[in-house]
C-alpha cells in the first residue's frame, strides 16, 4: 500500500517536472515578448523604458537558469504566476473555472457510460445480429466524427430546426444537454465495441459453461454474471475518457460558449497569456496523474486477485 | 469458406484505398478539377445554396466550397504527411535503440515517454501551439512533439516481442552485429505493423489537424483547409447549413476511409501469417 502511494505521487513530480520544463522551454521560444503582452493587455503605451521596467518586474532581467529555478519554484509552491491579463494568480483563475468544466466532463461522461451499456450489452446479446451491425456501424462513424462537427450537427438539428434546447451559455440544465452529448456519443461508441468484444471473449470462460449447463439462458448469463466481470474495463475506460473529455472540453466549450477552462485557455491564447496557458498544463497534469491513481485504487477494490501482488 | 475470406478482405481493402487514392489525386490534380477558384471572393454570390453553378453552394465571401475543399486535401492531408514523416524519423530509431539494446538508457526515455503520455493529446497540443503561436507550421511541429511518444512505446513494444525470439538468439550466436541483425532480422519484422499502426493514425492526424485549424491554432484564412472552413461556417451555419455540411462530410470521408485499410490490412496480415 505504502509502495502503491509512493509510486504515483512519484510519477505526480516527474510530471510536474517535465511540464513545467517543457513549457518554460516554450515560453522562452516563442515570438512575443512578455513585457509587451502585459503592457499591451494593460493599455498602458509600449515606450522603451516602459517594457524595461516591465522587464525587471517580472524578473525576465535575470538569467535564464535563474528564471527557469524561480518558476519551478512557483510551480511546486503553487502559485504559477500572475495572469497578463486579470493580474491574478493562474491557480485562482483555473480553480474558478473548474467546477463549470467538471460539470460538462461528468456529464459526458454519463452520457458515454450510458450509450456504451446499452450498445455493448445488446451488440453482445445480438451477437452477428441485426443490431449488432448497426452497432459496429455507429461505432466507425463514432471515431470518425470530429466532436465539432456533431456539435454543430447537434446544433442545427435540437436548437435551430427544432428549438428544444438552447445552444449557448450555463443557465440551466437544459444548457447541459447539447454540449455533454457532443461530448460522450463519439467515444460511447467506440467503448461500446470494446465491452461487447470483451463480453463475447468472457462467454468461453469456464463459469459460463457450468452456468449453461444448468440451463440459465445466454442473455441472463451475460447481464448478471459477465456484465460484473466486465467491471474492470468499464473503470478503465471511464479513467482513459475523462482525459479525452478534458481535451475535448476545449472544442465542446469554444462551441457551446460554456464558461470552463477549455474556453478559458482559448481566450488566453487568443490574449497570449503565457502564465494562464501553462498553468493550465500542469493543471491538467496533475489532474490525470491524479484520475489514474484513483482508477488504479478502484483496481485494488473491485479486484482482490490484484492485491496479492 | 477460406476463398470467401480472402475476398471480403480485399474489397474493403480496397474499397478504402481506392478512396484514399481518388482523394489524393484529386488533391494533386486540383487545379484542373476544382470549379472555381478557392480564394475567389464574390460577394454578390455569398451563402448561395448548392446548385449548378456551385455544386456544393458557397460559403459568407461567396467562394466556391467545392473547390475550397478540394484544394484543402492539399493542405490536410500533405500536413499529416509530414507529420507521420517526422514522427517515423524521430521514433523508429529511438524505438529500435530503446527496445534492442535495453538498459538504463531504455528505462529513463520509457520513464520520459510515461510522463508525456500522462496528458491527453488535444491538451499538450494545444498549449505548444497556443505558446508558440497560431500558424501552420508551429502546429505541424506541436503534433510530432506530442505523437512520437505513443510511436515509441508501440514500435518499442514490438521490437521488445522480436528481440526475444530464438532466432534472434542464433542470429547473436552466428556472430552478425548487432546492426545486421537490427536491419536483416527485425526491421522487416516490425514494417506491417507499423503500416497498420500509422494507416489508422493517419485519419487520427487529420482529425487533430482540423480540430486544431477549427480552433484558429493551425492554418491560418484564407488558407482553404477544412477545419478552419468549419471554423468560418460558426457564424452562418444556423440560416445556411450546406456551409459546414460538406467540410465535415469531406473529414468523415478521409477517417473512414484510412480506418478501413487499417482494418483490413490489420487482418489481411493475420491471416498471412496463420498461412504461413
């Protein structure tokens, strides 16, 4: 268990470590000079000694080895900067933001977990079937689609040509309904592909044939004995699409006009807020470091033949 | 029944080569194929829905989407291209390197590699475009940067697999050096593979391509490229549908098509080697 801990928060610091490096690297790269971002986002007129106050105040005057100590040592005290643009610390900022993009990602993630059960139990039951083929056809089209292109096809269909549900902004949950099924339906159908070959692969196992033998139908071997066993790859799809729903987020919120991070971060790319985009980085970092170590915990319980190890 | 087989293998296969064949001839060809000219603005013509003059209608400055999207094949698909060249350079040998020879060398890219693949894709992708700046070019280079990763540790995982046969082991016997062995015994080994990997990661680059140009991070307007049309179609979608219908069918098409060759090849070289 002490090994288990040790390990991820392990992992959590080398994350951190290369995010943070990487994006300082890229900072120091890219084209536009900070202090003129900042003055510019201030309205304040970029004369010569204006950027070089600017300069030494935000201590781009030291050397680079000096800067790259001094934001690690942002990064790991958990500050990451001041915006250019609000002036307030990027954790503040991105901690204001989350609830609205967790709320979109959880409810994608239903949306996901509901299209894949449905799909994969009744593709595994019409195993070859009708239903089946219509299952393995959505789920081509499903990792095919690009998530903006079914947001606007969702769009035009519920909002504009039948006006059910509203396409902009966090009102109410009604405002939940488009973005999070833009969200979910490509990857439920890709998922739904995966339970079903799982299932079909868990029907040669033993128990299912001592289960036959005693004469319990195929459909209810699968949705009471197989369907518990296919627990396992249910978390570890909903752990891998909660990434997925993070990126996504960023194309479902630039579309729905819904006030997350996603929207945040393209608004400060559009503004060249250097600090707000990478703190979003290692945010994001953290953040899966941290849904994994959950997901491998879940292991751990559902699974008591993983403990021995 | 193997005949059969055989046969419904090859018409998908090429059935989705064929596609991806037309497309790229209609890319290369454009100038002779495409209508109109894709950077043509005719404002007396804007939003016009799809009719003879314009097959596929025309977008809010009134330029041609049909041809808009023809020569955005130029722009997609030789971007993913270069994308998949770049990545092959950069993994394969780091692959062979890591996966052959082993060691500590191995452990510290593996332990790199884990951290980078720790974040999803879109998410790292967009943060270095967004860092170095919107453009065509910083995009290109932000893919590779973030897909060579993933390359690595399947080409490696592959090399790892052969490396422990025992044919491997009597190559080392007879004396060959390892460079010989790296080239004669395991490059051919792991070249399918890679193919069926790569064919199917082909439409992923394209999708990621658009998503990003959709964003406003990759190519730039008036560019024709078909995410960025979609990004333009935002605005106008709601009264004329037609401007973000066909981009997108135009993306659907290109996926589906590269993830059929990748099926299929991925079984064709199944049963080659149960045959062999």
């Amino acid at each position: 268990m002490v090994k288990f801990v040790l390990e991820h928060i392990l992992q959590l610091f080398l994350v951190v470590f290369s995010v943070a490096t990487l994006t300082f690297l890229l900072v120091r790269f890219s084209p536009g000079d900070p202090a003129t971002i900042m003055l510019k986002a201030n309205d304040v007129p970029a004369s010569d000694e204006a950027i070089y106050a600017m300069r030494s105040e935000l201590g781009l005057t030291d050397s680079v080895g000096g800067q790259y100590i001094e934001w690690l040592q942002q990064v790991f005290t958990g500050q990451w900067g001041l915006s250019f643009v609000s002036q307030k610390p990027v954790i503040s900022e991105l901690f204001a933001r989350l609830p609205a993009t967790l709320e979109l990602a959880f409810a994608g993630l239903g949306i996901m977990l509901l299209v894949t059960l449905v799909l994969g139990i009744s593709t595994a039951v019409y195993e070859n079937g009708v239903v089946d083929k219509i299952g393995r056809f959505l789920s081509l089209l499903g990792s095919a689609i690009p998530t903006f292109w079914l947001g606007f096809l969702c769009m035009y269909i519920f909002s504009v040509n039948f006006g059910w549900l509203p396409s902009m902004g966090r009102n109410d949950w009604k405002n939940l309904i488009l973005p999070a099924t833009t969200l979910g339906l490509g990857l439920g159908t890709v998922y739904a592909r995966v339970l079903r070959a799982y299932m079909l692969e868990m029907l040669q196992q033993p128990f299912v044939k001592a289960s036959r033998a005693r004469g319990i139908s195929k459909k209810r071997i699968l949705v009471f004995q197989v369907l518990k066993h296919a627990l396992l790859p249910i978390v570890t799809m909903v752990g891998t699409s909660f990434a997925f729903m993070m990126g996504g987020s960023i194309i479902v919120e630039t579309i729905f006009s819904w006030p997350g991070l996603g929207q945040y971060v393209m608004e400060s790319i559009n503004m060249r807020d250097y600090p707000v985009i990478q703190g979003y980085v290692v945010f994001a970092g953290i953040l899966f470091v941290t849904i994994h170590m959950i997901v491998d915990f879940i292991y751990l319980i559902i699974d008591p033949r993983l403990r021995v190890r | 029944m193997k005949l059969k087989r055989w046969k419904q293998v090859n018409v998908g296969l090429l059935v989705g080569l064929g596609i991806l064949l037309s497309i790229s001839l209609i890319g290369l060809f454009a100038p002779w194929i495409a209508p109109h000219d894709p950077l043509a603005v005719n404002l007396a013509a804007r939003l016009q829905t799809p009719g003879w003059a314009y097959p596929f209608g025309t977008d809010h400055l009134g330029r041609c989407i049909l041809s808009r999207i023809i020569y955005g094949i130029r722009i997609s698909v030789t971007s993913a291209m270069i994308i998949m060249f770049f990545t092959m350079l950069i993994s394969v040998p780091i692959a062979l390197l890591t996966g052959y020879v082993r060691g500590r060398t191995d452990h510290m890219i593996m332990r790199i590699i884990d951290s980078t693949l720790a974040i999803p894709d879109i998410v790292l992708t967009i943060a270095i475009v967004g860092l170095l700046g919107p453009s065509l070019v910083n995009m290109i280079f932000a893919i590779v940067v973030v897909r060579w990763a993933s390359y690595v540790r399947f080409i490696r995982s592959l090399v790892v697999k052969i490396t422990q046969e025992e044919y491997i082991f009597s190559a080392k016997m007879a004396g060959n050096s390892n460079f010989r062995i790296v080239k004669r015994y395991i490059l051919p080994q792991i070249g399918m593979p890679i193919i069926v990997f790569s064919a199917l990661d082909m439409g992923k680059i394209v999708l990621n391509i658009a998503g990003l140009s959709f964003l406003g991070l990759g190519s730039q307007p008036p560019t024709p490229e078909w995410g960025a049309m979609l990004n333009d179609a935002t605005d106008y979608f709601q009264v004329t549908p037609h401007v973000m219908l066909f981009p997108g069918l135009a993306i659907v098409l290109f996926v589906l098509a590269c993830q059929l060759v990748s099926e299929k090849l991925g079984k064709y070289d199944i049963t080659a080697g149960k045959e062999m």
